[in-house]
C-alpha cells in the first residue's frame, strides 16, 4: 500500500486520500499553522505551488494543533485565514496530530524518514516538509526552519518535475 492510499479528510471534512488530494503529483506535505513564527513561510509555499503547480506539482497543507496550540481555529476559520492573509490555493487537510498516540497514520509512514540533518523521527514542529514523488515514496524531508524557497528545496522539486 501507497500513503497514497492513506484516508486524509480534506480541509472542508470531504472524505479522500491522500492520492486524491494530491493528484498522483510530486507533493510537499507541510504541517502547518496559523499562529506560529514560521507561519510567514505560507508565503513560500504559495510561490512553489504557482511556480511548479503547472508542472504537474502540488503543496499540500496539513494543519496540526499540537505544538504551542498555534492552529486552534476551525476548518472554516483555518480556510479564511490561509485565503486572505495569504492566498492559498493548494489543497489543505483535516486538522490532524503528527505526534504521539493520536499521530495520523500518513505521519506514521513519514517520520522514519530522515531530515537534511540526518534526524528521523518525531515531527519536531510546525511547517516541517515532506517531499513526496507521484507514487507516495518519500524523497526528502526539510527541517520547519528550511524555507519553501531554500535551494535545497527548490532543487528537490525540480528534480521530481525533471
């Protein structure tokens, strides 16, 4: 089984999978969140998806409540807030937990896979980024410090889109 067969609601409560979302496209999974010091990388991620969206690529957001309780909104209020503050148009999921017993099992498949410091594991905050190719397989994952628009990123994604 793919992750990309993984259920994952979207952010409206629509049932899907995570290849539904995603359009069988190379993604970023980003857990995100309103309210946190990184939330100014929503800006970043819009640019990868207008840059790369025709491409056949897609960002996708994952919000996530678990660190500090930054994304405490409703899905409503999660949609408003990433449309007009910062004029999203990726696809975005149901709030879910990335850690610990409640983790989703889509992160459970995510986590084992090392950073660009080496480090696998635990998510260890919000906007940290999974670079996905069209078949599910993992080929990278990014730090939250590392913007969307950091070389390394840009270099990933470019070559998935060949």
């Amino acid at each position: 089984m793919s992750i990309l067969d993984t259920p994952i609601a979207r952010l409206d409560g629509t049932a899907a999978t995570l290849g539904e979302i995603t359009g069988g496209k190379p993604a970023l999974l980003v857990n995100v969140a309103s309210k946190c010091g990184l939330t100014p990388q929503y800006t970043g991620l819009e640019a990868l998806q207008e840059q790369y969206g025709e491409r056949g690529f897609t960002v996708v957001g994952l919000p996530c409540n678990q660190f500090g309780g930054q994304e405490p909104g409703t899905s409503e209020e999660i949609q408003e807030f990433c449309s007009a503050t910062y004029g999203v148009t990726f696809p975005m999921t149901e709030k879910i937990e990335v850690n610990g017993e409640g983790r989703h099992p889509l992160y459970a498949e995510l986590t084992p896979v090392a950073n660009e410091k080496g480090e696998a594991g635990d998510i260890a905050w919000n906007f940290e980024k999974f670079l996905v190719d069209g078949s599910g397989a993992v080929v990278a994952r990014f730090s939250p410090g590392v913007e969307p628009q950091d070389p390394s990123v840009v270099a990933a994604v470019e070559g998935l889109l060949g």
